[in-house]
C-alpha cells in the first residue's frame, strides 16, 4: 500500500491513528513507571536492613552493659566474703557483749549483701539470655531481608532490560504512527498530552463524559463526534475526543449497572435532606 500523503487523510484516519499513537504512548509511560517504583522497592529494603543493624548494634551493647554488670556483682561477692572471713575471726576473740553484737550486725550485713548480689546477678543473667535470642532473630531478620533485596536487585535488572526491549520496540512504532499524522495535528496533541496529568492527549467517551477529565459532554457535542467529521477537543481539559468505536474500544455495557444505582442512592439522600 502506497504511503498516504499525511493532510489527505480523512478525519476517521486521522483520529484513529492518533489513538493508536497514545496507546503506544502510554504503553510507554508505563514501562518507565515500572522502572521508576522497582528502585524505590530496593531502597525501602536497604532502609530496613540499615535499622535492623542498628538494632542490632544496640542489643549487643545493652548484652555488654548487664554482663558488666555481673562481673561487677561478683567483685562485690568476693569483697564481701573476705570482710565475713575476718569477721567471723575476730569473732572468736571477742572481749565483751558490745563487740559481739557489734561483729554480728556486721556478718548479718554482709550476708544480705551477697544474697543481694546473687539476685542482681540472676536477674542479669536472664536479660542477657533474652537478649541474646533478640540478637539471634534480628540476626537471622537481617539474613532474610538481605535475601530478599539480592533477589529483588536482580528482578530488577532483568526488568530494566525486558522494559528497556519493549519500549524501544514501541519507541519505533510510535515514530512510525507519527510520521502518519499531519505535523499541526500531532505538534497539538503533544502539547494537549504534555500538559495532561495521565499522559492523555487524546480520550474516548465514557459514559457520557470526557474520558480524561470526566466532565460531562453536551448530547449536541457528544452525536458530532459519534460522525467523525471533525476533531473536536473537551471543553473542560482540551483533549482531543474521539468515539470509542473508533477507538477500537469496547463500549461498557456492563459497567452501566453499578454507575445507575450510585446515582440513584445519591439522589435519594438529596431529596432526604431537602
Ligand atoms: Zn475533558
């Protein structure tokens, strides 16, 4: 088939290779979206593993403190058990009444003193075994995570290629549908699509409405699209709008249904209110 001089186009032509055109486009766009949130799924990963160190870091500190603290107890046994040694001693050399009860106050003390040691040593023992199985599952949560992120970095890298394949495949056929369309026509649609939000130069009708902006269109505008003559644009957010048999799109019977009942209830609740 010989190559169509772009303006002899018809309208029909026309708006139906500019809607392959933003198909493409958008196929596009959502190949580079792709790209864009994968990274942020490694990063998110990363974060986690950085706190998850730190956490473990802290453990280990809080295990070091309690087991200084238990040596330090010990010290404490040790000084206690040799001043009730010399105690208990000078005990057999006693002289009076006074210095008996004196020595005695004192084994007394010492006593509960190691006993209280002992307990203090006890209670530290079970942090640190508490901590050490802390340690041991943010240990092993740091394996799994680190698991997962090699895992993910390598999904991807094979997407970026997969991605980067298809989209240069769709790069070419978007050049190719381009050089089909007048150069007025498409410098507008670009325009239309770089100022839209979604990417969307051009729409079919939905429902009644823009399928960009949904603003309702007027029955009148609605009928001179369904002829195909003219390029007609939105109202509301200029893109262009084309019929969605044109498109190629199925019309959406079945999502009629649920739209009515909405605004049935909705009307309801108006009248309620009045
Ligand atoms: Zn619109």
């Amino acid at each position: 088939m010989a190559k169509k001089d772009p303006s002899e186009l018809t309208v029909e032509e026309k708006l139906r290779t500019l809607f392959q055109l933003q198909t493409t486009l958008s196929a596009i766009d959502e190949k580079r979206a792709i790209r864009g949130e994968l990274p942020l799924e490694v990063k998110d990963l990363e974060d986690e593993i950085e706190g998850l160190k730190t956490r473990y870091e802290k453990i280990e500190r809080e295990i070091d403190e309690f087991q200084r603290a238990i040596s330090q107890k010990k010290g404490e046994i040790t000084d206690a058990e040799q001043s009730l040694e010399r105690y208990k001693k000078q005990l057999d050399e006693v002289k009076n009444n006074r210095e008996y009860d004196t020595l005695s106050k004192e084994i007394e003390f010492q006593e509960l003193e190691i006993q209280l040691c002992e307990k203090k040593i006890k209670e530290a023992q079970i942090k640190v075994e508490e901590k050490g199985k802390e340690l041991e599952y943010t240990q092993q949560t740091i394996e799994d995570h680190e698991t997962a992120l090699a895992e993910k970095r390598t999904e991807l890298s094979e997407i970026v290629s997969e991605t980067k394949e298809e989209e240069a495949k769709l790069k070419e056929k978007a050049t190719e549908l381009e050089s089909k369309i007048e150069e007025r026509l498409l410098t507008s649609f670009k325009r239309i699509r770089k100022g839209a939000r979604n990417g969307l130069g051009i729409v079919y009708v939905q429902r009644d409405a823009c399928g960009g902006c949904f603003n309702k269109i007027p029955p009148q505008r609605q009928l001179d699209i369904k002829m195909h003559k003219k390029i007609i644009v939105c109202e509301y957010c200029g893109r262009i709008l084309i019929d969605p048999e044109l498109a190629g799109v199925k019309s959406e019977v079945k999502e009629e249904k649920p739209k009515r009942k909405r605004t049935i209830r909705k009307k309801k609740t108006e009248g309620e209110e009045a």
